[in-house]
C-alpha cells in the first residue's frame, strides 16, 4: 500500500518533466523507461544472479519507472498528444500476441527461480497492458459508441480503488474458497468492484473526511 503513495507521489513530482518530453520532438523516448528499467534493474539480475546492493534495492522498491509507460501513454492520450493511426483489428491481433507472450515469459521467468511470475513488471506485460489500453481509448474515443456509466463510475472512483484495490484483495485472499472460485481474469473483476463498492461507501461515512483516507 506505502508503495503505491510513493509511486503516485512520484508521478504527481514528474509531471512538469514529463510533460515537457511529451510535446518534444523526442517523445518517443518516454516508452523506452520503464523497459530499460525492467531490463537493467529486474531482468539482468535475474538472468545472472547478481544481487543488487541494499540501496539499489531500496530505490528499486519506491520507484515508479517500472511503472512509466502506462502513466505516460495516459497522459499522452488524455491531452491529444499522441494519435492512434493503428486500426482497431490490429491493435486486438496485437494484444492477443502480447498476452501469449506474457504467459511465456511468466513461465521463463518461473523457470529461473522467479516465485512471482505474474508480475506485471515484465516487459510483455507493459506491451500487453498498453494494448488494452489503446483498445480502451479507442472505444471511448468513438461518438457513436457512448461509454457505459460503469465506466464513468470507475473513472470518477479510480484514485480511491487504486490506493485500495490491494487492502481489498488482501481481505478476499482470507475468504473461505475464494481461490480456489475466483480464479483469473474473475478475481480481478471482483477485486476492483468491490474496491468501487468499498470507495462509495466510504466517501457516503465519511463525507469531507474522505480525502485523507485517499478515496
């Protein structure tokens, strides 16, 4: 939970820099963070086992460049400084793809003593995620198809599932069963329900005290 409020803090500093780069002629570069530290700082020791000194280690646990890329293409999107020239039938190829990719370098990963696989700090889960992202922009961006509420609903309650989606999880882990029938992608959906539902709720109790909690 502390990682996130760092990471976000983080984001929230970079901003100016960020936005910056993003209206540079240099833009692209913005995309190749969060992979060279996911190469550098993650894959390379893992790959060799090298272990990384206690600061680097440190630095590596409250830094949000893993993270880069999904916050970048937001932003990017959201203020029109990226156009998305790729036909929606090959974006969806294209995902489909990184999700196999995804699930092989899962097992790669797995195979070099890797206990969390599923990390979403891979570099096929950035591609992978990036994807769903643009497959996401690119039904919202569409006049004639209109956003469902839910969406607007999680929109407007995003900041508070995502300081709370892992509290949520946590709790859903000790249920009697829950494993073992809510399996993937059903765990997610439930997770990040509930997290609305817990976020709505909290913000009804709490009213103008809400915010410090972040919801």
């Amino acid at each position: 939970m502390v990682y996130y409020v760092f990471v976000y803090c983080e984001f929230i500093l970079l901003i100016p820099t960020m936005d910056k780069l993003a209206r540079s002629k240099y833009k692209c570069l913005g995309f190749v963070i969060s992979p060279l530290e996911i190469i550098i700082m993650r894959l390379f020791p893992l790959m060799t086992g090298y272990e990384v000194n206690k600061y680097i280690g440190l630095i590596m646990h409250v830094s949000c460049l893993g993270w880069f890329t999904y916050y970048y293409l937001g932003y990017m999107l959201g203020n029109g400084l990226l156009e998305i020239k790729l036909p929606t039938s090959r974006i969806l190829i294209l995902l489909v793809g990184a999700i196999g990719l995804q699930i092989a370098e899962g097992l790669w990963y797995f195979s070099m003593g890797e206990q969390n696989c599923g990390t979403q700090l891979k570099l096929s889960a950035i591609l992978t995620g990036s994807k769903f992202v643009l497959l996401g922009y690119r039904y919202l961006e569409t006049e004639k198809t209109p956003a469902p509420k839910i969406l607007h609903l999680l929109g407007d309650y995003s900041f508070g599932i995502f300081f709370s989606h892992l509290a949520v999880m946590s709790v859903l882990r000790r249920l009697p069963y829950y494993r073992q029938i809510a399996v993937f992608p059903v765990n997610s959906v439930v997770a990040i329900y509930v997290s609305l539902l817990c976020v709505i709720v909290g913000k009804k109790i709490l009213g103008k005290y809400a915010k410090y909690l972040a919801l």
